[in-house]
C-alpha cells in the first residue's frame, strides 16, 4: 500500500517523466479514485467545449482533484498567512495534553480530572462563533463582487463612449477622436494607481533606481486616504476648527514617460494630469471638456452632448464607488470581537478534547485552528479587492485594446457594405473625378494610350439620384502595369 502511494505520488508530481511498467500499473486504482489521468499544476481544462463557448480555469479546486489538493497543502498561500496562530495553537494542544497524561501517570488525578471541562460549552459557543465568521466572510464577499462590478461598469462604459466618438467622428473631428479615445484608455491605469499603491512610482532619491531626466516625470502619490486614517483625521479637525493646517509636505517620486498610461496622453495633458490632486477625475473633466466644446451641427446638438456627457459622469461615479469600497473599512469593533472570540474558544477547546483524545489533542486542534483562522483570513484578505484580489492590470489592458489596441479592424464595423446599402434603398453605380495626383513620375509614354485602363471604386448613389460624398483611389495601369494613383471623390451637387 506504502510502495503503491508512493508511486502515485510521483505520478502526480513528476507527470512529465516517463514511468516503469510497475508504477503504471500499481496506480490504476488510484486513477479510478480521481476520476481520470493525472494533470500537472499548470494545466487548464474547460467547462465545456469551445464550439459551446466554454471559458478556461484552472482545475485545481476541482472535487476529483482532492488528492492533489491535499498533497500541496503546506503551499497553501492560506495556511502561510496563518501559520503563526495554527503553529501556537498547536503547540498550546500539546503542551496541555503532556501536562494531563504527566499527571495521570504520576497519579495526581484528581488534578488532571479538574482540568478537564465538559464539551457542551464549546458546542453551544461554536454556533455563535460560525456566524461571526460567516457574516463577515459573506460580507467581504459582496465587496468583492462589488468592486468587479464596477470594474465591469467602467468596461462598458469605456465601450459604448468610443462607440459613440466613432458614430459621430465626422461632428467631432478625427484629432478630437484621437484623443477622447486616448483619455479613456488612460483612465482605468489612473483609477488603478488611484486606489492601489503604484509600484511604478520610484522615490526622487531612490539611490538603487536609475532615473533618465529625458524620460522621467515628476509627481506626487496619488492615492484616496482611508476613513480609520488617524492623522488625515486629526488635520482635518485642526483646518475646521483653528483655521490653521499642518499637513506635511509631501513625497516626491518619478515614473517614466514611455509606460502607460503616460504615453497615451500629450506632452501638455500628461504634465496637467501629474500635477492634479485626482488623476482619474482630472481625465473625466478633460473628457466633458473636449466634448462640450464641439460646436452644434448637423447631426449634433445639446441631445448628442449630453447623451456623451451622460457617459463621463458614470465613468466619475465609478471612480467614487471605488474609493467607497477602498477608503471604507469593515468596523473595527466587529473585526476584533471576531478574532477574539475565535482566539478564546480555540485556547479553551484542549481543556475539553484532552480526556478523550489525548496526545491527539494538538494534532486535531492544528486542524480546527487552520479551518477556522483560514475562514478568517479569507474574509479578510478579500474585504478590500483592489488589493490584489482582482487582476485589475488585466481589465486596464482589456479596455485599452478595446478602444484603441483593434482600431482599424473595428472601424470596419461602421462601414456598410454594398449589399446593406441596396436593402436599404441606395443605388451603387461608379463615377470619377480626379482631384489630387500623388505620383508625380510620368512613366506613360505616347504609344500606351491605347493599353491604358483605369481601376476604381465604386461611388455610392442615393434613391434621389444624388450622389454621396466619398473619397478613394483610382489606379491607372499600362499593359497591367500600375503607373499612377489618382485620389478621387465625387460629392452631391
């Protein structure tokens, strides 16, 4: 059974090399028990096909996957962040079962009987104790789904505005285009560093750090302060009360111009937004800007203005729902009556397990103490999920390539084809006028006038006959060869 446990083991952990006759089949039965082959740590399977849609995950915390599970349990990132209180409580169980069997064997039993307390203490507390540590698990879980669905508003948000730049583009403008989609793929890394340290950032006299004066920009920190901040607290009441503010001066750092989002934004935007106090609201008042200053047209009015200004003003509820979520701590009061109350039924739980158990007093409590503190540390590593809960630096990258990384393949979508134009009613014909040539070579001698053939596109005309403004190219071959490109456009009378 030993050799045959052993050999599984390997499978499990060195899957990619090969093994004897023997261990394959000494591990079949064990393959049967988790369901099929074994897979390696790395491996993604799907939930179903990808004909079907399926989305990939990782296929470590599924249920035939209990073996391995268990056998990587010491790589626990939980257990790592909990093993100083699981370590002592273990230790604590120990220690009180050599003191009870000690005193038992020197026959002072009656002593080692009064350290003994009955179980049904423990068993009436542990319901209370499930619900503080549920309650508050279940609450740092809807922050967490809170925060993703920001993250997702913001995504949606950012979509449709650039939906919108690109369906008016002709009232807007292409640089004005260019540079409202250049904002929004700037605002969700501003928000980013906003409510989570910017490990970008360097300190202005970092010795370890290089800083090119070429490439660096000068700025300060910016982060939302939290609501249990003493010292934000203690300055505000000293500014509302004498009138006289204290507030330190603060630390300056660097970051390098060709990293985003720096080097979305111009010369003269990216200096204004590094001095501003909030960057992501800095871009949201720039975005209203940029659109309320297109003048009304045709096709554009205080409507169309409002419809995308309507956009900005979510895009800046969305950085005040983050920093609710970030700057608002659970109670502390709550926290700490939690933690106590889990301490205090863990330190008593050997006095009442002892006489039962005995010597597996410590090893059952390091398994009570790792459930429990794991449950805790859960809830708190997840109340604040800008902190590395969430892959943030995923969802900036995705709404950047939404709005600017597949710009010309989308921009295909706001063309419509030939077909879509008939069904609508619109006659296609063809028709040129040259208005601009960009090859100023004159390859076409005299006797090639008569192999001479113009290719163009077609013009688009209207059920009224005229014709709709467009602008391509025309290109002239001689004996198939290509000596000239003409830019043509026709537009309605």
């Amino acid at each position: 059974m030993k050799l045959q446990m052993a050999n599984f083991i390997q499978l499990y952990t060195d899957h990619d090399q090969p093994l004897d006759e023997d261990s394959s089949d000494n591990s079949r039965w064990l393959s049967w028990m988790t369901g099929g082959t074994p897979r390696g740590v790395a491996d993604v399977k799907m939930r179903d096909p990808v004909e079907l849609g399926g989305v990939p995950r990782s296929d470590r915390y599924a249920s035939r996957d209990w073996l391995h599970n268990t056998i990587n349990l010491p790589k626990s990132a939980i257990l790592k962040d909990v093993s100083f209180p699981v370590t002592f409580m273990t230790i604590w169980g120990t220690l009180i079962a050599i003191i009870y069997k000690r005193l038992m064997y020197t026959g002072r039993k009656e002593i080692a009987s009064n350290m003994c307390i009955p179980t049904q203490p423990h068993s009436l507390m542990v319901s209370a104790l499930g619900l503080l540590l549920v309650f508050r698990t279940n609450s740092a879980y809807q922050r967490f789904a809170e925060g993703r669905k920001i993250w997702e508003e913001i995504l949606s948000i950012t979509r449709d505005l650039s939906r919108l730049g690109k369906l008016y583009e002709p009232q807007l403008g292409s640089a004005k285009l260019r540079r409202v989609n250049r904002l929004l793929a700037a605002f969700p890394y501003l928000l980013r560093f906003r409510i989570r340290p910017n490990s970008i950032m360097r300190k202005i006299d970092d010795p370890d750090v290089y800083r090119d004066p070429e490439y660096s920009l000068i700025l300060y920190q910016d982060h939302a302060t939290s609501d249990s901040d003493a010292e934000a607290a203690a300055v505000a009441t000293d500014e509302e009360t004498t009138g006289v503010s204290r507030r330190k001066p603060r630390e300056l750092y660097w970051v390098d111009k060709r990293t985003l989002p720096w080097r979305l934004l111009s010369k003269q935007a990216m200096e204004e937004c590094a001095r501003a106090q909030n960057r992501p609201l800095w871009v949201c008042d720039r975005l209203a800007k940029e659109l309320h200053s297109v003048p009304d047209q045709d096709n554009w009015s205080a409507r169309e203005r409002l419809t995308l200004l309507s956009k900005v003003e979510k895009l800046s509820g969305c950085i005040g729902a983050c920093e609710r979520i970030h700057q608002t701590v659970v109670p502390l009061n709550y926290a700490r009556h939690a933690l106590r109350s889990l301490t205090m039924w863990l330190l008593s739980l050997p006095f009442a397990l002892v006489k039962d158990l005995g010597f597996m007093t410590g090893p059952i409590l390091f398994v009570v103490s790792w459930m429990l503190f794991g449950v805790y540390e859960i809830g708190y590593s997840i109340e604040d999920p800008f902190q590395g809960t969430l892959r943030l630096s995923i969802l900036c990258d995705a709404i950047r390539r939404d709005v600017l990384g597949d710009e010309l393949i989308r921009n295909t979508a706001f063309t419509l084809d030939k077909e879509a134009l008939k069904a609508d009613g619109k006659e296609v014909t063809s028709e040129v006028k040259v208005v601009e040539e960009e090859d100023d070579d004159d390859d076409m001698e005299d006797g090639d006038t008569d192999n001479l053939s113009v290719e163009i596109e077609e013009i688009l005309i209207d059920e009224l006959g005229n014709a709709i403004e467009t602008e391509h190219f025309a290109r002239v071959k001689v004996n198939g060869d290509v000596t000239g490109t003409f830019v043509y456009s026709e537009v309605s009378p």
